[in-house]
C-alpha cells in the first residue's frame, strides 16, 4: 500500500475539489508575510516586552500608557500594511464556494481588505480599527477608527524605541459620547469572552452537517476557544490542513499531532499554490 504523505499537494488538491463545507482557522502567520508581527516566537516581542503580557485586562490596568503604545503602533502598522497573496486566496475561495468560512484570530482588518466577503469571515479576536468605551455608564460605546495617532501623544514615531516611556493619563483617548471614559481597543485579551454574536455564527454553520475540510493557517493553535475549531471538524468528519513556517513536533501546534497534510513554509507563497 502506499502510506499516506502529508506534503503531498496533489492528493490535498483532490480532496479539495471534492470538499464542500470548510473552515478555516487564521492566526498571526497569515499577516507575516505583509510585515506584520506574530505574537509567539520571533517577533513576539514589542520593546522589551512580551507581546502576549500586553493582551490582558490587568495590564491596562495597571498601565494604560504601555498598553495604549502597544496597540497604538499595532494600529499604525496594520492600517499601513498591504494583505498578501494568502489573503487574497482566502478570499478568492470565499467568493467561489459560499459554504467556506474563515475563522480569523487577527485583528489587522487585512482579511477584509483583501475582499474576503464578510458574511464569510469571523474576527474573533476583534479588531485594531475599533475603540471602545471602558465606561458601564456609556454601555461600552464602540467606534470605528482608522487615525493614524488616536491623540497627538500617540502619534506614530519615526523611532518607536524613542518613544516616551509614559504617557500623562490625560494623554490618552477618551471617549468622545460621555468624555470621562478612557477608550480601549476593540480586541479580544485573556480571560475576556469573545463576542457571542460571532460564536453563534461559527456554531450554527459547525452545526449544519459534515464539514470536509478544516484549513490551519499560520497559527499555533494554543489559545482557546478558537484552537478547539479544528477539534470540532474533526469531529464532523473533517480532514485537517496545517500550513505553517514551522513544523515540528511540538505538541500544542494547532491540528499538527492529527494533520492529515501537513504543508510547511510561508503561507502567502503556499496558499494561492494548493489553493488556486
Ligand atoms: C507562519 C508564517 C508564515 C509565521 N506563513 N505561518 C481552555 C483551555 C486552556 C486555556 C483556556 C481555555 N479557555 C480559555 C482559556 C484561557 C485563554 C487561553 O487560551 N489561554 C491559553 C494561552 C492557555 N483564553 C482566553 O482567555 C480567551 N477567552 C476566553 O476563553 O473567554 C472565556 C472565559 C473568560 C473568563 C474566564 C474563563 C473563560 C480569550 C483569548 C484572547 C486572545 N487574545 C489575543 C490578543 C488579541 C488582541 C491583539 O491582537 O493584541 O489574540 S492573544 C494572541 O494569541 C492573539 C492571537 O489572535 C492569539 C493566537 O495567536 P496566533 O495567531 O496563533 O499567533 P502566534 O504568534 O502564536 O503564532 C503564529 C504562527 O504563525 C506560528 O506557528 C508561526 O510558526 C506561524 N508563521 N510566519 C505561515 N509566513
Ligand atoms: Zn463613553
């Protein structure tokens, strides 16, 4: 018999064809190959610190100005970034096959940019480009908002490293309906729920029947709810696709230990490949 090879993009294509139902788990290596960082790994570090320290509810807390610099200059960089081949292949497919949906853990708004239909494309995580209120009182306004510099302390510097290290609270954004709420931004941090209009979403189409095809695109698969996606079409019968820069044997990377292909390298160079 001929054993199964997980790099073979030729019985993966014909799967495809066949394939109706699929669904796609996006994180931040989708978006590297457009110059953005990723959040574990190289790059996961901003300044000197660690990326995933900064998406906490208690780090806002504790230090609004760090975390507002953070997401700020994530801001400036996604709003500048152009998306890649990857992007535009998701979003090719979106078009031609109305029952593939992209769950997407990132928040660069580069998906839709690149014309990914957006009754098709699930964010998660949020988004960089809205802000919200932190104030009950306000219900927790959201806006949209692509400024480059949200207030003129946050204005994009030519040396981020040069920036100061902190900025006077006064400095920072709030909100413009009540005036006395600091704004945040519209993402998705630990130990915060993801918005449950966008879960039911996901649910209700898991839920309409076999799913063929479960696509793992340039994430680690280590946070939840979104790695337990691939778990669930597993469970409906799915056949798992992993393309990742990395491929190795750690345990915890997404689909990896049951992949049935298993495509290593840069997503914006395979995708538009085993995908077109
Ligand atoms: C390439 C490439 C190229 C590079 N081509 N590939 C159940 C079990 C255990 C824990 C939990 C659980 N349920 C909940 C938790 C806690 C927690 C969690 O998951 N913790 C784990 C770390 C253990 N989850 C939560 O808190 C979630 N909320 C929740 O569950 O609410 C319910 C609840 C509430 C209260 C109490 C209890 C329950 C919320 C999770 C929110 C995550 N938010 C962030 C920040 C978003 C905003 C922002 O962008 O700043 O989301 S964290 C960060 O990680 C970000 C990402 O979307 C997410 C995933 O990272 P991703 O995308 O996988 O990036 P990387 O960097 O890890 O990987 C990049 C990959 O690409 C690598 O593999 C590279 O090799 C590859 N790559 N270049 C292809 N060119
Ligand atoms: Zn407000």
């Amino acid at each position: 018999y001929i054993e199964h090879d997980p790099t073979n993009s030729h019985t993966f294509k014909n799967h495809l064809l066949k394939s109706k139902r699929i669904l796609a788990l996006c994180g931040a290596g989708l978006s590297a190959s457009s110059g953005l960082a990723t959040f574990r790994g190289a790059g996961g570090l901003w300044r000197t610190h660690d990326a995933m320290s900064l998406a906490t509810p208690q780090a806002f807390v504790k230090d609004p100005s760090l975390v507002w610099q953070f997401y700020s200059a994530r801001r400036q960089a996604a709003f500048s970034a152009k998306p890649n081949p990857a992007h535009l292949a998701l979003a090719a497919l979106s078009v031609k096959n109305k029952d593939f949906i992209t769950v997407t853990q990132n928040v660069d708004g580069l998906s839709p940019r690149a014309g990914h239909p957006l009754e098709q494309l699930y964010p998660v995580h949020g988004s960089l480009s809205t802000i919200k209120c932190t104030s009950i009182f306000c219900s927790y306004t959201e806006y949209n908002n692509f400024k480059m510099a949200l207030t003129p302390a946050l204005a994009p510097a030519t040396d981020v490293e040069s920036l100061p290290p902190n900025i006077p609270l006064t400095e920072l954004p709030y909100c413009p309906k009540c005036g006395v709420g600091m704004m945040r931004p519209g993402v998705v941090w630990f130990n915060e729920t993801l918005p449950n209009d966008l879960l039911e979403g996901i649910d209700d189409w898991t839920d309409q029947g076999p799913i063929d095809l479960c696509l793992v695109i340039g994430t680690t698969g280590k946070v939840w709810p979104a790695a337990g996606y691939i778990e669930i079409c597993k469970e409906k019968g799915a056949k798992v696709a992993v393309i990742n820069m990395e491929i190795d044997d750690d345990p915890h990377l997404g689909g990896v230990k049951n992949a049935d292909w298993l495509f290593k390298g840069d997503c914006a160079q395979i995708l538009p490949d085993i995908l077109g």
